[in-house]
C-alpha cells in the first residue's frame, strides 16, 4: 500500500520539460523548495518563469546574470530617463544592487537575487531608485515587492546590448584615483578577481560564451529557442554527428535559466575562442536545419533526446 501511494504522489508531481517541480528549489533564489514559496497560495508575487523576453539582448541578459563574470553594457533606456547614462555590469562592490558614480552615472548589478518572483520588475525598481539617487550612492537591496511598477521592458529601447566582457574587475575601479585608500573596496576587488574565470564573447554568433575552467574549456551558448525546440533539434543533430561545435568537442549537457536554456560544449584543451568561432556559425546553420525539420523523431533520436533532458542543470 504504501509502494502504491508513493508511486501515486510521484505521478501527481510529474511536470513538463522546462516546469518547476513542487519539490525543487524555488527558481527566485530563495532556497525554498517551490511548493513552499512562489508555488504555494499566497506565496508572494506570481513567478514569472521568462522575465526578460521581449528584450532585445533576452540571451545576453541570461549569460551576464548567471554565467559571465565579468562583463558590462551601456543600457539605453528611454522616456524620461533617456539623457541618462546606464551601465549594467555582473557584478558590483560587496555584491550591491546599484550605485551612482560621482560622474552620476548609474550601474547596475545583475547578479543580485530579490526573490520577489520577476527579475526584470525588481531590476526595474532597483534601476528607478538609482535615477533619483544622489552621485556616490551605493543602494540596498530591495526589502519590499517592488507591486505593479514597470518592468526593464517598459524602460530599455528596443535595441541590443553592445557587451564588453572583462578579465576581470578592475573595471570597478577604473576612474578611481584613491582605491589604496579604501580598504574595503581593495579587498572586495581582490576576492572578486580570484573568483574570474576567463571567459569571452563569441563574435560569429550571438550570447555563446568561450571559458576556461580549471585545465578545461567549455562553450556555454544561450540560445531563445523553446527547449521542447532545441531538444528536438539537438537529438536530430547528435544522431547525424552533427551536433559538435569543433572536433573532438562533446555536448556535455545543457543550463537552464530564465526560461531559456544554454547547451554547453567541452572543447579540446587549447581551442580558444578563436578556434570556436567559425564551428560555432556552422553549428548555427545546422541547427537551424534541425529547428525547422518538423518530422516524428526516430526511435534512435528519442532516445539521444531523452539522454540530453536527462543532462539539464536549472539554475533559475
């Protein structure tokens, strides 16, 4: 009896690709199982499972959040706030939120979790706070649902991202001529560069990632694509041997986050992202063959598509 409950409850708990099970993390960052937060009545603000979409830069946006360390972007905005100056960056000082430069320009942190279930809406509210800071202003992390403000959407014009990835965080520091003076600031920069990655931006392609990871390489590709879609697409490729992005490299599985998915690739030791660039505009073309092949899978490439799912990582 008790075999059949647990096989009952495992089969009402069951979710599509891609859906949040009742008893896994809550994708807000709270570190909440999701049944006991954004998944439970009247666990706060309703998750919003693709919050950057409809942004010009949606993959990018993901990468520099979850998977870049170091990168910024100048964020054009527009309306009322459109003479001023925006730069979103990974990271910020001592992890905060937002800060005005002396200059008055705003910078804006990405890798910042408000768990209040929409990132673009707390993005947004953090953003709007920095406008009406004064120069040299450091800001708090939200303590309060941002409500029904606007979202990065309602205030980004619709154009993409120029992003400048970095070798590290000295980029914080830039325009300062005392940082021996700030004890705090040096320590921070020192404890953020110990933790960079090198990592760069591929130029063939849009929002893929080249990194160095210990004595390995990798390619980590946002792509916008449904990943019912990409799966399909993936297994049609793999079964071909056309789902390498150089010789010898391997699909090794893929992140999700924001409701988009990243495949990532293991290069060969000294490929570089140079060596990456053309495979990676290949690889496109293929995999846009396979997205528009709209034909029952095989059993063979079921099968490779079962393995890949079963190699998925949720990061958000």
């Amino acid at each position: 009896m008790a075999k059949k409950n647990r096989a009952k409850s495992r089969a009402v708990e069951s979710t599509a690709p891609g859906e949040v099970g009742p008893r896994q993390p809550c994708p807000c960052g709270s570190g909440k199982r999701y049944k006991a937060c954004h998944g439970a009545p009247g666990g706060g603000t309703v998750f919003v499972k693709r919050p950057f979409e409809g942004l010009a830069s949606e993959c990018d946006l993901v990468a520099l959040r979850e998977l870049v360390p170091a990168a910024t972007a100048v964020l054009p905005l527009t309306g009322e706030h459109s003479d001023r100056s925006v730069r979103v960056c990974t990271l910020l000082p001592m992890a905060a939120p937002a800060m005005v430069r002396d200059s008055g320009e705003v910078w804006l942190g990405l890798q910042v979790q408000h768990s209040f279930g929409d990132p673009s809406r707390d993005l947004a509210a953090v953003l709007l706070a920095a406008l009406d800071a004064e120069p040299g202003t450091s800001m708090i992390g939200l303590t309060d649902p941002p409500g029904e403000g606007p979202r990065l959407q309602d205030l980004v014009a619709d154009e993409p991202l120029r992003i400048e990835v970095h070798e590290g965080f000295d980029f914080w520091v830039s325009d300062i001529e005392d940082v021996e003076d700030s004890q705090e600031l040096a320590a921070a920069l020192e404890q953020a560069q110990g933790a960079a990655s090198p990592t760069a931006r591929l130029a063939s392609v849009p929002a893929a990632y080249w990194t160095h990871l210990g004595d390995k390489e990798f390619l980590r590709w946002v792509m916008p694509e449904s990943e019912d879609a990409l799966l399909d697409a993936f297994a049609r490729l793999h079964v071909a041997g056309a789902d390498r992005v150089v010789e010898d490299a391997r699909l090794i599985g893929m992140f999700r986050a924001h409701g988009v998915v990243a495949p990532v690739w293991e290069l060969p030791p000294g490929t570089g992202v140079e060596g990456v660039e053309d495979g990676a505009a290949e690889l496109r073309t293929r995999l846009d063959a396979a997205l528009a092949n709209d034909a029952d899978l095989t059993t063979e490439e079921r099968s490779a598509r079962a393995g890949l799912a079963n190699r998925q990582v949720t990061i958000r």
